[in-house]
C-alpha cells in the first residue's frame, strides 16, 4: 500500500462542487483584489475567533512580519521565540530587523516558560509563542512574564486554527496572533493566504496600512509599507474551508486518537497532549531514538512520513552568525533528531490508518 503525507485532493473531492461555485463567483465578478469576498472573509473569521479585527495578508511569513511591525518592533530590539519551529516564525523578526532570542521547547513541544525569564534583557520588546503542531503554549504564565515586563505577545498560530487552551481559541489571548492559511493548514487556502488577528485597534490599523503598500487613502503613503493582499478567490476559497473547519479538526482529531490507541511500539513515544487543552493535530508528531532507521523502513513499506523540523532556528545556517552552538536547547536538538510526524488528513481512510499502525507496530 502507498500512502503519501499529504493528499490535498481528498479535501477537494469533497467539497468540491462548493469550491468552484466560490471560484467562478470570483472569476465571474470581475474584481480580484480587496473586494466584498475578502471583506466577508475579514468578518467570518474574526467572528469565528471571537475577535474584533481580522486583517487579510498574502501568507503566514507577512502575518508575523507585519504583526511585529505594527507593534512597533524593529532594529535594536530582541524578541523571545522557541527554537523548535518553522523557520518563518524567526524570519519574521529579522525582516524586521530586530534579533531573534531563541529558547527551549517544553514536554509539548510549546515555548518553555521556565526559558523565558532568562532570556529577558533591556532590549526584550515581545514574545512569540507558537503553537506548534496544533496544539497551544502554556499561555497563562507566558501572559504573566509578559505583563511583569511590558513586553508584546505575538502567537504564531500557522498550524493551530481552532485549538483551545483552558476554554480560550488559539489567537484570542495575545497581543496579536498570525495565521497561516498554506493549502495543507488546518484551514487552508488553494494558494497562499494568511491573516493577522487583534482586538487592539492600533495594530489592526497598521497591519491594514502596510499590507497595502502603507496607505489607508489610494496614493498616500503613510508607512513604509509592502504588497501582501489575500486575494478574492482565495478568501472565497477560504469560506468554504472555515465552513467546514469544524468537521476536518474533528477527523483529524479521530484519527489522532485511533494512533494513540493503536500504536504500541515501546520504541515509539506518542505525543503527550496538555492538560485543558484540545489539539487540532495538524501534525502527529512521534518521538523516536532510531527516528531515521523508522523513517526509511516506514518508506520502505510505502508510508511517507516526514520530519518537523529536522534543524532547530538557533543552528539553522542561516542564523550562523547569532552564533548559537550545539547543546544550547538540547530538549528542541532531541525534538530534531528524534521527530517524525505520520500522514494525517481529511479523508485518509480506515484501510490506511490501519495499515500505518500495525506496519509501526512491527517496527525492530
Ligand atoms: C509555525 C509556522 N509559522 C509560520 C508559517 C508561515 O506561513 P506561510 O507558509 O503561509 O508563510 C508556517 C507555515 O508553514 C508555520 O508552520
């Protein structure tokens, strides 16, 4: 049997006649940029948040790079971020200008909270927390530290669409919290779109502004500000996904617990989900000490599986001259080296699940 990571088609197929229905609706309309359906977007999904402002942008890297700069972030200042994530949650603070202080990863993959209190110096102006995989960072004491030191808090929420924390949405507890909308996320566009939600009226303003070449009025330039606009068809696109939302979280979730039940390899650590919180999984990540010898034989016998992420930020080479060595965060350097996230998406069937346990089951 064959069973790819990632299988975008499945989605498509079932929803598939209200997708082209919102494309043609587009395509037919004549306008495709900051129109009506991007403006409806804006509303559903802060409404879906529970937030007063959602602000299109062209991907989730414009999300984080544009949250920063509304807040004021820029050269001189440090920012808090876990080392264990994609690399655009650090780029974002570069482009900025601004330096990325990397920390530890706690038992669930999120931002170490003991970590955070150390890295603080005068130049500290925010904290990133990203809520890695799906399932969210330990938001209380993150909020604490930030309050005691006046910094921001800025929640990469890229792979957590929906994941709770005590009751409370990923993305409704910081100062600012950046989405991904990359078509396999847990809500995903058919290109790339991203956006930046806030209750703070001040970096809703400045997120609008700059992501519009930094004018509110056509031809006046207030800001030094980029191109980075969600497009009608994706926004149309992403009302059918956040249609759906509720239903692709809850079977990725059912195949998550079918995982956690079936698979019983004492080689294999299953990932340990956060007391009062609900995980979206859009990654199941295992941890393994023979995670390549797993990772070829689950290749061998047809599972593509993959690894997130096998460098952490602080030894990425782009980051060489920061100058971070090896042992700096030895729990994110296990992560890396001991990481392996199995295919799990809207429409992989009984059969597949099946066969993925028990081939890991069988793992020497
Ligand atoms: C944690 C995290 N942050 C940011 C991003 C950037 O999103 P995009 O690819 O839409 O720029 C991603 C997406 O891959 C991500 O996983």
């Amino acid at each position: 049997m064959n069973v790819n990571f990632a299988e975008l088609s499945r989605q498509y197929g079932r929803f598939q006649q209200e997708y082209e229905e919102a494309a043609m609706r587009v395509l037919r309309s004549g306008w495709y940029i900051l129109g009506k359906e991007l403006e409806q977007f804006e509303k559903d999904y802060a409404d879906f948040q529970g937030m007063k402002h959602c602000i299109g942008v062209g991907n989730g890297l414009d999300a984080l790079r544009l949250a920063l700069t509304a807040l004021g972030i820029g050269k001189g200042d440090e920012v808090i971020v876990q080392t264990n994530t994609f690399i655009a949650t650090a780029l974002a603070i570069t482009e900025n200008g601004a330096t990325p202080v990397f920390v530890e990863a706690d038992s669930y993959f999120g931002l170490d909270v003991n970590a955070i209190e150390r890295a603080i110096t005068p130049k500290t102006k925010a904290i990133m927390a990203v809520h890695l995989y799906g399932q969210m960072c330990d938001m209380d004491p993150i909020m604490e530290i930030a309050k005691a030191h006046h910094l921001a808090v800025v929640e990469d929420c890229a792979q957590a669409h929906g994941a709770t924390y005590k009751g409370r949405k990923a993305g409704t507890i910081g100062d600012a919290a950046c989405f991904s909308f990359y078509p396999m996320k847990p809500i995903g566009a058919f290109g790339d779109a991203g956006a930046v939600v806030t209750n703070r009226d001040d970096v809703a303003e400045g997120v609008r502004m700059l992501r519009n070449y930094g004018s509110k009025i056509k031809y006046q330039h207030e800001l030094v500000g980029i191109n980075s606009r969600l497009d009608e068809i994706q926004a149309a696109i992403l009302g059918v996904n956040l249609r759906h939302a509720g239903e692709c979280t809850a079977e990725r979730c059912a195949i998550a617990a079918k995982y956690c039940s079936g698979i019983q390899n004492p080689k294999i650590q299953l990932p340990a989900i956060r007391p009062e919180c609900e995980h979206v999984f859009h990654v199941f990540p295992l941890l393994c000490e023979d995670r390549d010898a797993l990772y070829a034989y689950l290749e061998a016998n047809g599972i593509h599986a993959q690894i997130h992420y096998p460098i952490p930020c602080h030894l990425a080479p782009c980051y060489a001259e920061l100058g971070y060595q090896k042992g700096d965060c030895p729990c994110s350097e296990q992560y890396a080296a001991k990481e392996l996230s199995l295919p799990i998406y809207v429409g992989l069937t009984d059969e597949e699940i099946t066969y993925i346990i028990d081939t890991l089951n069988r793992f020497e």
